[in-house]
C-alpha cells in the first residue's frame, strides 16, 4: 500500500512539474522597420526598385519619443537608393530581420 501511494505521488509531482513547460515563449514580430537619420530634405527613396517617394523631414515621428520617420518593410533583403538633386547618395543592399530597425544615414 505504501508503495503504491509512493508511485502516485511521484507520478503526480510528475504530472504538475510538466504543466506549465512552455510558458514564456515569446515570438518576434512579424515586422522590420528602415529607418532614415542625416540630411532627408529633398531626398527620394526607391526601395527595391520600386517607383521613388519623398521622404519626410526628420521632424515627423512614428511615436512622440522619436524624432525620425520609420517605415515597415517585410523581414529580409532589400535594396534601398536614395536620390537628391538627381545624384545618388546612398545605394546599397540591407539586411533586415524580423522585429529588427535598420537605421540608414543620409549624408
């Protein structure tokens, strides 16, 4: 008798110990953000190859705590140009993860 009452004991500390395993599992978003710092008067983006847009001045923020524009952009690689007064400033290939911000200067 007393061994079985042991078994049921192990068995159910077993049991509770195992409850709860996969508690505080916590998942990346879905989402990558580019992000502009430097010289943005004037300056149009095209991010891969698309058509051109403007960015914003510095001044608009995507929270009140940031001074910077951020725009969202889907976890991987992309190419981002950056044109003003028709010259190129910055033409490169950027890797971005999920839940990550790359920041780019704009001289």
């Amino acid at each position: 008798m007393k061994r079985i009452l042991s078994l049921l004991l192990v068995s159910l500390f077993l049991l509770v110990a195992g409850c709860g395993a996969h508690e505080g599992v916590v998942r990346s978003p879905e989402e990558a953000w580019i992000s502009f710092a430097g010289d943005t008067r004037g300056a149009i983006l095209s991010l891969d190859g698309a058509e051109g847009i403007e960015l914003r001045p510095a001044t608009y923020a995507k929270d009140s705590s940031s001074k910077r524009k951020w725009y969202q952009v889907a976890p991987g690689k992309h190419s981002v140009r950056i044109i003003r007064n028709g010259n190129v400033v910055v033409d490169r290939v950027i890797l971005v993860d999920k839940g990550q911000t790359k920041e780019i200067y704009i001289p």
